[in-house]
C-alpha cells in the first residue's frame, strides 16, 4: 500500500507544482518553455523524446524539478513508490507526444482515462495548438485552476508589459498640429 501512495503523490503533487511553479510561470512571464514546447517549426514528438537539444532538455528539466523534489520526500514513504512514480511520469511525457506519430487513443483506453483525469496525447497536442488551454502535465482536472491563474496574473505577463510598452510610445509621439508639415 506505501508504494501506491508514494507513487500517486509523485504524480498528483509533482503535477501540481509543476503546472503552477513551472509551467504557468513560463507561460507568464519567461520565454524558455515557450521557445523550446511551442515551437511550431519542429515536431513536438522530436522535442519532447529524441531531442539533445541543451535548451529542451534544460525545459524538460525544470518541468520534471517538481516530480523529483515530491519523489525524494515520498521515498521516506517507499522509495520503489517514488521510483515508480517517477517513472510513470516519463512514460507519461513520451506518451502524450506520440499524436506526431500518428497515436490515436483506443475508445476503451480513453473511456478509462477520462475517468481519472489523465490528460491524453489528443489533450496535450491541442496545448501545443494552443497554448492557453490543456494545463496539466499528467491530470486534466489542473487545467480549470492554472488558468484561472493565468487569467488573474494576466495582467503582470511578459506580453502586457510589452503591449503597454508599445501603447505609451505611441501616446508621446508628437502629433505635429493642423496645416503643418
């Protein structure tokens, strides 16, 4: 029974901190995660499996940083938990980048996924497609809160401080006055 709650808190408080220390954040305010997740110019599949891309795999790290702070805490629970837990959250991340290759979740497969949240390849390529929707590394049931997040913390993100940026340079242009050149 300790290996099932050592693994299950690696995947429920690992996803947790990562959706909401790491992945929101960088949708927020920083430009590694969406320079290296969200690359429409390669496929999802290479970034997230087979890439030896410094940066990617630097992304992939810091996303994964959670999952490994929860699994050393958990090991005092049972350490072949932590494992287990760790490993199902990889075997997870290659598996919801498979839509490249042409996966097509089984009904059955499905059915049962949706019943525990499990985000699927189908979920997380519509992320990619859009990446304000699909929260949740491993648990569709953190997308309702990060975004709730991102809309509230909207206001201090990268791209409003570069649009407000944009609308007061405009505002102290010298508008020249009527009949003048």
């Amino acid at each position: 029974m300790s290996v099932l709650v050592a693994a299950l808190l690696v995947l429920l408080l690992g996803d947790l901190g990562s959706t909401f220390f790491y992945h929101v954040p960088q949708h927020l305010w920083f430009t590694l995660h969406m320079r290296t997740h969200h690359d429409r110019r390669r496929s999802f599949w290479d970034q997230a499996v087979i890439s030896l891309d410094p940066w990617i795999l630097l992304d992939g790290f810091l996303g994964a940083l959670p999952y490994i702070v929860v699994a050393i805490l958990a090991s005092r629970i049972s350490w072949p938990g932590a494992l287990i837990g760790l490993a199902l959250g990889q075997l997870h991340v290659w598996w919801r980048h498979t839509t490249p290759i042409g996966w097509v979740t089984p009904k059955w497969l499905r059915a049962i996924s949706r019943v525990f949240q499990i985000v699927l390849p189908e979920d997380h390529d519509g992320h990619h497609r859009n990446p304000n929707v699909e929260f949740g590394d491993i648990f569709r049931f953190y997308d309702a809160p990060a975004r709730a997040m991102l809309a509230w913390l909207a206001p201090t993100s990268r791209a409003n401080r570069r649009a407000l940026s944009r609308r007061a340079k405009r505002s102290t242009r010298r508008v020249p006055a009527r009949g003048t050149t």
